[in-house]
C-alpha cells in the first residue's frame, strides 16, 4: 500500500517538475530571441545626439546596456575584440564577464544565423547564452553583445516547490502507511480470528464459533465458516455416536458367545446336546450381530446424498406389495385400509423397507389373529402412509423416544419375538421419511392400538395420466379404487407375492 500510494505521490511530482523545467526553458530561449531583436530593433532607430547614426559598435552598445535594465538571474555585457568591455548595470548572481575562459570561449563563438546560443558551466549552475553580433559600417571591430540566462538559479522557485510536495508527499505516505496498516487489520481481524479458531479447534471440541458482525465479505466469510463447522459438529457427533452404538450393541452378543464357548469341554454333561445347544446360541447371536451390523450400516448410508433413488410409485401398488411381504411375518390379519390412486415421485424401496419395520415392530406387540392394516392417502399436498395394530398401544411419554436408535419402550405381547428387537427399526424409519422430506410419527388408534405414520410431500408424476385420487372419491373413480382395493385383498389372503 506504501508503495502504491509513493508511486501515486512521485509520478506528478516527477511529471510536474519535468514540465517545468521544459517551459523554462522554452521561456529563456524566447527571452533571448527577445534580446536580440530588441537590440536590431534598437540599432535601426538609434542615432547619436548630432542625429548622426552610430559608427562605432561599442557605443551603441553602451547606449543599448545604459536604457535596457536585465531581469533577475539575467545580465547582459559585451564583448570588443576578444576582451570583456561593458556590463550591464544590475549585479549579476556571479560575474562571469571576469573569467577569461568565458570570455575566450564566447569570443571565439561561429554564428550560424543571427544568434548563436549555448550552454555554460558556473558555480551557480547552467547559464544560457545568446551572443548577438554587432556590425556597424566604419567600424571594423569584432563587437558582441553577450546575453546570460542563469537558468538554474531561475529553477530555483520550482525546485523550492517540488521540495516542498516531496515533504508534503512523504508525510501524506507516512500517514497512509499507518492508516492502511490500521485498516488492514481491522479487515484482517477476523480473517485472523478464523485462522486462530481454525487453528484451536481440535477433534474433541468442535463447538467453538465466531462471532460474526456487519453483512460484509469478511462476515460472509465467517458465516461460511461456522456453517462448515456446524457440519463437522454433525458428522463428527454421528461418527462418535455410529461407533459407541456398535460398539455397546456388538459387546453383548460377543461376550454371551464367548462366555457358551469357554464352557465347552469341561469335561461335564452330555457333549452332544452341549454342542447343539451352544451352536444354536451363537448362531442366533451371530445372526442378531448380522442383523445389527445392517441395520447401522443402513443407518450411515441415511446421511449420503445418494441415499434415494427417486421415481414414478404408485401408492396402491406399494400398499398391497407390504402387505403381501409383511404377510410372512407373522399370523395376524393383514388387512389393506384405504388406498390411494396417486402416482407419486418418491423412492418406492425405501418406503417399503420403512413399512415393512412397521410391520415387524406390529407384529412383536400383537398376537396371533390380531388385526393389522396398511393404507395411503395424499391429502393437502401430504402423502400419508400408515400401519396400524391392535396392540397395547404407546404411551405419551415414549412417542418421541421410541424413534432414537437403541431404544425399546412397551411390553412385547409376542413371546416369540421376544428379545429378538434391538431398537433399530424406528430409527430407520424415521430416518427414511426425513430423506423424503418428511416425519415419521406414532399416534393412538380410534380402535385401540397404535398408529405409526409416514407423513411425506407430494410430487406427483402426470406423465401417465394418473390423478392423486384419494379414498373419499366419488364416481367411476371411486368403484375403481374400491376394484384395485378387493383384488389386493384377495391377494393377500392367497398369499401371492409380487
């Protein structure tokens, strides 16, 4: 910035005094144009007091030196026959018509024209000289008049005020410096307060944020950077809570297996119902280890972008396939509630796969004949997917809760499902509906039971002329629906599979 503003200061002092050297130049070359006309001027019109014209050059020239008064830093004297004769009467800056090597080289001088001109060394600097010959008929004499322009003593003015703006200038530097340095770091401060929180945060703690003011590009900065750091909060929290989680669901079923195979070979009982009993046992914990290492593994894959694969599903088709799948699952009486018609754009497996952990956590708080129903409905721009079961129900207290990972709220009205949850389906599910945008949800049946909802946006597909049509149509619509509705039942009831 120093150097910028110097350069800024420097250059039109530098121009300015080179333009001022130039015309004064130009000035002292017309003054002596000026000299020397005024002396022809003056040797035209002139006569001696008799009226005669003049016939000796030294005398005119003591006439023209006697009435022509020279400026300042300007004398003018004249020359006979190589020796210095006459000077005007104003003290010049330094007598230059004493010194003989002046005088010898002014002498000897060769005209080209009318004037010759020229430059001189002084003590005093560069003089210009103009030497005007003076030839007057009857007198044979080598007569000169000399003009000196003592130049750099006329620079002196400007030299004076080119001095001063470099004082000036140099102070006005000195000031800038300090206020750009001044200003520079209150812009740098929070570029440098990045540097430092960047710099401070480590593995363990990444709550830190910056205190962000003003709407500038340095605030923007700022704000970009927190943002970042509330994503490396995030994917750090998930990361700590992914390998805790594993490691407290992975330790029991290890250590039970652990514990059967140290048993082994004792020496006591009978070894081939202790064999069978015990491989039974760690398979069945193997395949829940299996069952647990998925299901986080799904859980990861929720927070990639990737995660969905979007398209065209229509909301009868999906119900009607869960409900055949979920149909395995245990026997109970599957029904298909109301359907929608609409073709919607969402990622038809993951729906099923969140239905179908709907399914299987019905299915743990029923019993054998227990009703379970499936349905879909688009309503106000939502599409709504639910199960509902006639189990004991969840309580107020649990509704929220029972969606985190690892947790189990409820009695398991099934004995055998009975210690087969590991609390993992709801997060699932919660996790799938939040990848469409969407919530999942649990609330009291009107039968008795719960009812766990997918509440999700609509996008609609009309490239095949499907309508959102919902349960509450009326018309052709509506008997279409109710078609679509009994042959899925008859479906299920068969058992078919799609």
């Amino acid at each position: 910035m120093m150097l910028l503003v110097g350069a800024a200061l420097a250059a039109p002092i530098v121009g300015i005094t080179v333009v001022w050297q130039a015309q004064l130049d130009d000035q002292v070359e017309s003054r002596l144009q000026w000299e020397a006309n005024r002396l022809r001027t003056f040797a035209r019109t002139r006569v001696q007091p008799d009226g005669q014209p003049y016939t000796d050059g030294a005398a005119l020239l003591k006439e023209f030196l006697r009435e022509n008064i020279p400026n300042r830093d300007e004398t003018f004297f004249s020359i006979v026959d190589g020796r210095a004769d006459l000077r005007s009467a104003a003290e010049p800056p330094i007598r230059l018509d004493r010194d003989p090597a002046v005088i010898e080289a002014l002498s000897a001088v060769k005209w080209r024209g009318e004037t010759a001109v020229g430059w001189l060394d002084s003590p005093v600097g560069k003089v210009r000289y103009g030497v005007v010959p003076v030839r007057v008929a009857g007198d044979p004499r080598d007569v000169r008049l000399v003009v000196l322009e003592f130049r750099d003593r006329q620079l002196r003015e400007e030299r004076q005020a080119a001095r001063m703006l470099l004082a000036t200038g140099f102070g006005a530097l000195v000031c800038a410096g300090l206020a750009s340095w001044l200003v520079a770091g209150r812009i740098l401060a929070p570029v440098r307060l990045v540097r430092q929180t960047a710099a401070a945060i480590g593995e363990s703690d990444l709550t830190r944020r910056l205190d962000v003011r003003g709407d500038d590009d340095v605030a923007a900065l700022a704000h970009t950077f927190n943002h970042m750091l509330d994503r490396l909060e995030r994917a750090f929290t998930t990361q700590r809570r992914f390998l805790d989680e594993v490691g407290h669901e992975l330790r029991t079923p290890i250590t039970v297996v652990r514990g059967h195979l140290e048993l082994m070979g004792d020496g006591s009982g009978d070894w081939a119902v202790e064999w069978d009993g015990t491989r039974a046992l760690v398979v069945d914990e193997l395949d829940r280890m299996s069952r647990i290492v998925d299901d986080l593994l799904l859980l990861a894959r929720a927070e990639r972008p990737d995660f969905l694969t979007v398209g065209e599903t229509h909301l009868t088709d999906l119900i009607v396939d869960v409900v055949a799948k979920a149909r395995a699952l245990g026997n109970r009486h599957w029904r298909v509630a109301a359907v929608s018609e609409a073709t919607v754009l969402v990622d038809g497996q993951r729906l099923t796969q969140g239905l179908i952990q709907l399914a299987a956590n019905a299915v743990r708080h029923t019993l054998d004949g227990d009703l379970i129903e499936m349905g879909s409905a688009v309503r106000d721009g939502r599409i709504l997917l639910w199960v509902r079961d006639t189990g004991p129900g969840v309580g107020p207290v649990d509704r929220e809760r029972i969606f985190g990972r690892f947790v189990q709220a409820g009695r398991v009205a099934s004995p055998a499902h009975a210690g087969t949850g590991i609390g993992l389906g709801l997060a699932i599910v919660r996790e799938i509906a939040q990848a469409h945008g969407g919530t999942a949800r649990v609330e009291d049946a009107e039968t008795g039971g719960a009812r766990f909802v997918l509440d999700l946006p609509a996008h609609f597909s009309w490239q095949k002329g499907h309508h959102a049509t919902d349960t509450d149509s009326g018309g052709r619509g509506r008997n279409r629906l109710l078609r679509r509705k009994g042959a899925a039942e008859q479906r299920v009831r068969d058992g078919s599979r799609r």
